[in-house]
C-alpha cells in the first residue's frame, strides 16, 4: 500500500526525514481492526515525529499520521479515534493510562491506503460530515473540545483568550467557542489570521502581546513560551490558563509570583476520550459547524502539506485524501 512515513529523525529539518512509497499492508492483531482510509488530516505532532519528539531512531520507519475518517471492515463509515490506550488503568480514561500512546508513536499511523486500530477505536461518522470534515477532529478539534468544555472550569458567557490564531487547535478553539455562546478573543502575529479569526466568529483579535481592554476568565494556550508571560499576565484573579501545548517551546518563565498571588490556575489538557469524540462528532452534526480546512491534497503531494505546516503557512487544517 502506499503510505508516508518518518524514516530518519532530523530536528533542524524535519523533511528530510519524510519518505512516499510502498508499504506492507498491515495486519490486525486480536481485538484490532483494519479501516480503507479515505481522508487523514496533518497535525503538528508528525512534523515533532519528524524532529524525533516522542520516537527513538530504532521506531523508524513509522507511519505518520493521527487523524483519520475511512470505511471499516462491515463497510460503514468511521471516525479513527487516535488514542490507543486502556480507560481501566486510567480509571475510566484512556488519556491517563500510563501506557497510553497515539496512532504514529508506537503503531502506524493513519497516513496510508490502510490504518488498524483497536475496535473499541472507531466512532461511526455522521453522514453530514464529508470524509475531509470528519478527519480534522480526532486530534486538533477534540484537543479544543475538551480544553473548552472539560478543561477550562468557564460556562457560554465568560470571555476566553486563544493564543495563536491560525493553528489547527486555537482554529476549532475559536470556531467552538463562538458557536457555544462564549466571548472569544484571539492573538496572531498576522493580519490575515486575525481577519480570519474575525470571520471564524472571534468577537476581537489583538496582536500577540498586546494590553487588552479587560482581563479574562480562561486562556486557551498552545503556543508556550512565546506567549506564555502575557497569558498569564491576561487572567483575572482566580482565572484559569488551559494549556495543551507549546510549539514555540517548553520552558518559559513560570510567572510563580503573579500566579500564587492572584491564585491563578494552571491545567494541562491531552487529546480526549472516545466518548469526547462522540460528543464532538454530534456537536457538529446539530450546530452545522465545519472545520475550516486550509487546503486538500493527495497523499502523494504529502510533502506539500508538511512544508506548509513547517512555514506555519495556514489557517485551519491540511487534509489528505487517499
């Protein structure tokens, strides 16, 4: 089968670590099942794959990709939940299983003719949904979903700051928000992302940095140290910063003081569960919301998709059509 894959790991540049071309098909273990793939939606994680974040050298080859919407084995249409993990040792939630993993980190990924997943995987998707719809959700818009509706501890109403416009997760943060009642304000270094926040139903867009007229109640935050200072110095006193990522890095200045005085919060957020993939799926079913997608490609033009994410060139998801 044809399939992408990381076959050497290199951080400075990670495309040279990306290779199209046959593939043995898989074969599903018991208690596993094989699903056609006819759509899989690009994320930042198979770019840090690349990099060799989250892999070994002797992992390789893998192939990459998370998300994925397809057709199982009995001929119905499905949405590839990516968390391959056991909800009884997390104690009801795969995502806190300790041997928890994603779909590309220790088993092949979704990028390919053929992905198999553990049964229990497998969401049915609503027919509303096209292929290309359904595969952005399993990572960048259920990581929103449940930073939004599980995570940030704020009801529809409260005013919540996303971090970096433009992005496949602080995108569906912005779209959900706004469809679910809440106040949405964004950041982007970029004109042109924040006009298209504005359209994506953000109430106001700020240049990253700056004052803004009021303090909020919740900071979605995916960027990390680039915008960490001023999502901290954003939140109300008692307010919550929800972080479930950081692409321009790890370690910024903790901000101890300002967040033990005004007895700030600070709460990590991990993909979701199969349940949350549910709601997610039938949220969008009943409200008419849609992923906004940046671009379809062929998986034979992968490596388009991967150096636009590389160059942060787009607004909402690049997809994948097999």
């Amino acid at each position: 089968m044809f399939a992408v894959t990381a076959a050497r790991i290199d951080a400075e540049q990670p495309l040279n670590g990306l290779e199209l071309g046959e593939r043995p098909d898989p074969v599903a273990p018991e208690g596993w099942t094989t699903v056609t793939v006819r759509a899989a939606a690009l994320n930042h994680h198979d770019l840090w794959t690349l990099r060799g974040v989250g892999v070994r050298p002797e992992q390789l080859p893998l192939v990459l990709g998370c998300d994925a919407a397809g057709i199982d084995e009995d001929g119905n249409e499905v949405v590839v939940h990516s968390v391959v993990g056991d909800p009884d040792r997390g104690q009801g939630d795969e995502t806190l299983d300790p041997k928890r993993s994603l779909l590309s980190e220790v088993h092949d990924g979704t990028f390919a003719e053929r992905v198999v997943v553990p049964r229990r995987n497998l969401v049915p998707k609503p027919s509303a949904l096209s292929f290309e719809e359904a595969a952005c959700l399993p990572t960048a818009w259920l990581t929103a979903y449940r930073m939004l509706f599980d995570k940030s501890g704020v009801q529809p109403g409260s005013t919540i700051l996303v971090q970096g416009a433009g992005g496949g997760v602080a995108t569906a943060l912005i779209a959900l928000g706004a469809k679910a009642g809440y106040r949405v304000w964004a950041t982007s270094r970029s004109e042109a992302k924040r006009k298209r926040a504005l359209e994506l139903g953000a109430d106001a867009v700020f240049e990253s940095g700056a004052r803004l007229p009021a303090r909020v109640d919740a900071v979605m935050e995916t960027v990390g140290q680039a915008t960490w200072a001023h999502s901290v110095k954003s939140l109300r006193p008692g307010g919550r910063i929800v972080v479930s990522g950081a692409t321009s890095g790890p370690m910024p200045p903790a901000e101890l003081t300002r967040v033990f005085f005004l007895q700030l919060q600070v709460v990590g957020s991990t993909m979701g569960t199969r349940e949350q993939l549910v709601r997610l799926t039938s949220f969008l079913e009943t409200t008419g919301l849609r992923p906004p997608v940046d671009r379809v490609l062929p998986l034979a033009r992968a490596r388009e998709g991967f150096a636009a994410m590389a160059e942060g060139e787009l607004f909402g998801k690049i997809v994948f059509t097999i």
